[in-house]
C-alpha cells in the first residue's frame, strides 16, 4: 500500500539511510541529514503535486519502504524512484511500489514521459526498470555519480 510519510515512520526511514549497504545505491546520511530528505521528499507533495510515498505491507502494515514519482528542481519530466529497507530485499515490493508510481504518472497524472536514474551496478533496480517497460536512453551524473537514464512514453504519445 503506498501512503503519505508519517512521523513514526522517520526512524526506519534514517536507519536506512545510516545502513551502508542499505544506501549503497543512494545518498548516504546520518541521522540529521536523513530528516532533511525526509522533510524535502513529503514536501514535494506542495511543491509539484507529486512526491514520495511510504510503501507499506497490507497483511502486517509495516513499512518496507518508499517509492517516488517526483520532479526535480530542473527537470520538466517526471522521476521515478523505489527503494525497499533492507529485511524485506528480494521479495517483490520495489517491483509492485514501483509500477503503482509508474502507473500514476501515466495513467492519471498522465505525464508523456517518465525516467529512471539508476547506476549501472544496482542490478535489482535495473531488473525492476527493465519489468516497468523503462528503456536505456543515456548516461548521466547525480551526486557526482554515474548513472544511467531509463525512460518509458505513456502510450499513444506524440513525440
């Protein structure tokens, strides 16, 4: 189930981020730095009308991660992100989370394209990428890192 950020749900959100092989594929952050981007990332919401949700498992309602479909600052097409905490990798929630963002942007946002930034050693998110339909389009850097752009159009697009 994907639903707004909640206060209770900070403390797993820094833990993983403290978690080096959690947030390999991330910004690492400590505690303070982990509110920030907590804070920026629920925010967005007032921002753009888009952001990140808290994914949650229906059967025990524990949190097993979070899912984005976002606009950065310069960017005029819609990001998606997933990442799942560490106890619940493998078992099919970033997949699901991640095709319940993309069908938002496209379907009822309906935004024309949407991309991906994933580096090319986060095979799990590459495998998710590639089960949305997302293709290669191009390489590029965030936070001083390579990564690939993987985009999907909403079908019927005109471009």
């Amino acid at each position: 189930m994907l639903r707004e950020y909640r206060r209770e749900d900070f403390d797993v959100f820094a833990a993983h981020l403290a978690d080096p092989v959690s947030a390999a594929h991330l910004v690492p952050a400590d505690r303070q730095a982990a509110w920030r981007i907590f804070c920026s990332q629920a925010g967005l919401w007032l921002i753009h009308g888009a952001g990140w949700w808290a994914v949650e498992e229906k059967a025990t309602c524990r949190l097993v991660g979070s899912v984005g479909a976002f606009f950065r600052e310069d960017s005029t097409v819609m990001e998606l992100g997933w990442n799942t905490y560490r106890a619940f990798w493998g078992q099919g929630f970033a997949t699901e989370a991640a095709a319940a963002a993309l069908h938002h942007a496209l379907e009822i946002r309906r935004e024309p394209t949407v991309r991906a930034v994933i580096a090319s050693s986060n095979e799990s998110s590459l495998r998710v990428a590639k089960r949305l339909g997302l293709t290669y389009e191009a390489e590029t850097e965030i936070y001083g890192k390579a990564v690939g752009v993987y985009t999907r159009e909403r079908e019927g697009t005109v471009v």
